[in-house]
C-alpha cells in the first residue's frame, strides 16, 4: 500500500468502518510509516477538536423580531455539510445575516457607532511565520532560511513584556510540557536544551507567534539571554544592526547558519538556523532558530548541542506503533528495548521474546493519547486482536504510559487485558 492510498483511507475511515482487510493493510502500513502515521494523529486530534465544539443553540427571540431555526446542528455533521460548494456558500451567507442582525440588536436605538481606536483594534503580530516550502522540499541549505520571505515584518507593537517565571526545573518542565501538548500534533519535532547558561533566572513560552509555532525566552539579570524558536521565519528574528557574513555549521546533522551582530551595547547576539525533517501541514521541514544575546560562540554552539527530543502525543503514539511493528516483524530485540529500565529489570529478554511464541500476528488501533499528568508522560490507549499461530483470534484492550528520559521515550508503564466475548 502507498502513502496516497492510505491517506485517502483514512479520510475513508472517518466516515464508515472500513471492510476487516483493508483495515488490516492500513494498520501495517501506519506501523511502517512515520509520516503517515503523523497524518493520522494530526487528523485525529483535529476531528476530536471539531467534536467538543459547542452545539450551536437557537438564538433568543425579541419582541419585534422572532428568529426561526432548526434543530442544533451539530459540530461535525456541520462540517460535512460545508463540504459541499452549495452548502457552504449558503452557510456563510446565513451566518452574515445573524451576525448583522444580532449586532443590530445590540446596538441601543440612536446611538451611533462609535469608531475603532488603537487600543480595540488587534495587535500586530511581531513575528511573520516563513511561507511554507513545496511538500518534500528541503531547503538546499539554511541560509534560504535568510531570504526575503515574501511578506514585509510586521512592526513591533509597542506592548509590556510578561514577567518571566522565576527559573526553576519544575517551571521549565511546566513551559515545555505546556508546548508537547499544544503543539505535538503540528510539531512532532519538538526539541528542548539541556544545557542553559548559569545565568538563566526565568522562563517563559512567547504569545506573539502563530499558532503553528513556539518560542521560548530565557531571560537574565540583564535582559533575554537565550530564544529558542520552531516554526517560524529565522529573519523576524534577527536583531536590528549591521551583520558579519554568515558562517556554515551542523547541527543535529543538519545543515545551519550562525550569525553574529557585533557591536550592541548588551552583548553581539548570534543567531543560529537549520530546519528539522517533520511534517507540518505541507512542509516537510520546520525551521529552527537560536538567538543567543551576551554568550560566546562557544556556548551558542554548546546549546544547541544539547537539544533533545521531547516526548509529545505524536511521539508517544510512535512508539506504541514501532513496538508492534518489531512484534509483528519477529524483532523482539527492537521491541523490548522500547521498555523502560524498570520495566526491563522485572522481565527477562527470554521471558519476554517467548511471551509471543505463539503469535503470529497483531492488528493494532489506537484509540486515544491523553496526558498522564507528570511532565513529558502520556497514556495510549490501544485495542488489539492477536491471531495466534493456530489460527484463534483474540481481542486486548488496554493502555501505555510513554515517558521516561528526554530525548529517549520509553514505554514505562501498561495495563493491557484480554477482553472476554460475552
């Protein structure tokens, strides 16, 4: 099965079970694909979204106006009647006319509107989000990044900074986990320092950047020492002043650009580029940006030295689907060293790899990926039907906790029982 046909699938999937083959397939080649199993969690996590969704309620009647309407639509039956050109356009037309007429409604008679001022008008956002490359293309290398990205920085608004938390392990793990679960879906590489300067005195996760993207502020006693950025165009983050030129480097094995601007009064910032291979939306790459103010080079380069994966609901899914992947594949080395060391001290290789001697096959489902309420941790919860080697069939149902060192998640805990026919 390619990776069209299974997309096209999935999409299937959403709407009617598909026939008890097909399903097979398609679960043996998400357990294989990566980025089509990415695909799956990114529609999932946008269909449950669309779900808990208020349902739309009828609106108020008024004296002189008496509105009619039909039963509340619900969220998702409403998005497939968008789907269609006819609908939608009338739908949006419908929309218009309540939205002007509740609007009137609330406009006391006689009183004019009052203009717009700067203070009700919305913010400019003082990052511009790069424009999204062709699906698969990688940029020739990081310096693109600098390039003119087609859209003029936005000026900054002149707005009051956020105080920092005060820089403790437990906040910077609170900052961190706060980005895996907002941003896990669209970033599925989502890499966090650890390393930081001994100056470091608070943290904080940025609001002034698109949704599909994060920074992080690292402040000291004399301003923002250390911004770490994915998603976004590496140039709406280049300090004001004059440049040296650009120097090649590595980082994580992938190509960069390191930049100093000499000569400010705080300390010359560099700024480092590279981007990560992982989908987000049609990009296959996600630009990364370290801007470092009043540090050396040296220490710039130790910082992104140190940067690791974190554990996000993507990642935690991953993992799940590559342990059944070896299973099925008779790898049981590869699947038993996706177990925590704790998880490993209670059970022997051997023990563990003739637990399945008499499987032949297992059909995965991922049911859901919910937070496990400590930092970096998440629970999958799986269905799963093992064809044994005598050809009986058996249905589990169960849940994974995923966790463990950054940069390295590992399965740490799980309850998985068979699930009796009545």
């Amino acid at each position: 099965m390619n990776c069209q046909r299974a997309r096209r699938l999935l999409s299937e999937r959403l709407d009617h079970p598909l026939p008890h083959r097909t399903s097979a397939a398609l679960d043996d080649h998400l357990a294989g694909c990566v980025n089509c199993a990415r695909y799956d969690e990114q529609v999932r996590v946008r269909m449950t979204n669309i779900s808990r969704l208020p349902t739309l309620a009828p609106l108020p009647q008024r004296a002189h106006l008496s509105v009619q309407t039909t039963a509340p639509v619900h969220p998702r039956a409403l998005a497939r009647r968008l789907a269609s050109g006819a609908a939608w356009s009338g739908g949006v037309l419908a929309l218009l006319l309540v939205a002007a007429i509740v609007l009137s409604l609330r406009q006391p008679v006689g009183q004019p509107v009052a203009p717009p001022t700067a203070a009700s008008s919305p913010a400019p956002l003082s990052i511009v989000a790069a424009p999204p490359p062709m699906p698969d293309e990688r940029p020739a290398n990081a310096a693109r990044a600098f390039a003119a990205p087609g859209v003029p920085p936005t000026p900054t608004p002149q707005a009051v900074t956020p105080t920092p938390l005060p820089y403790t392990r437990a906040n910077d793990d609170a900052v961190w986990d706060q980005i895996a679960r907002t941003h896990g879906a669209s970033l599925p590489v989502i890499l966090r320092p650890t390393y930081l300067p001994a100056a470091i005195t608070g943290v904080r996760e940025r609001a002034d950047v698109p949704p599909t993207a994060f920074a992080v502020d690292y402040h000291a006693a004399g301003g923002t020492v250390l911004t770490l950025a994915a998603g976004l165009n590496p140039a709406s983050l280049v300090p004001d002043g004059p440049a040296r030129p650009d120097e090649q480097t590595i980082v994580r094995g992938q190509p960069a650009v390191l930049r100093q601007f000499p000569g400010q009064a705080a300390g010359a910032p560099f700024l480092l580029a590279w981007s990560e291979p992982g989908q987000q939306g049609d990009r296959a790459w996600i630009p990364y940006t370290i801007v470092a103010r009043g540090v050396s080079r040296a220490e710039v380069e130790r910082i992104a030295a140190s940067l690791v994966e974190q554990t996000t609901p993507v990642v935690a899914t991953d993992v799940v689907r590559r342990f059944y992947a070896a299973i099925n594949a008779h790898d049981y080395e590869a699947a038993y060293a996706l177990f925590a060391a704790n998880w490993q001290a209670q059970q022997s290789y051997a023990d563990f790899a003739g637990g399945f001697a008499d499987t032949a096959h297992d059909e995965l489902a991922i049911r859901a990926v919910a937070h496990a309420g400590e930092p970096d941790q998440y629970t999958v919860t799986i269905g799963l039907v093992a064809t044994h080697t005598d050809g009986s069939r058996h249905q589990y149902s169960g849940a994974y906790t995923i966790g463990g060192p950054a940069g390295a998640p590992r399965i740490i805990a799980a309850q998985i029982a068979e699930v009796t026919q009545p």
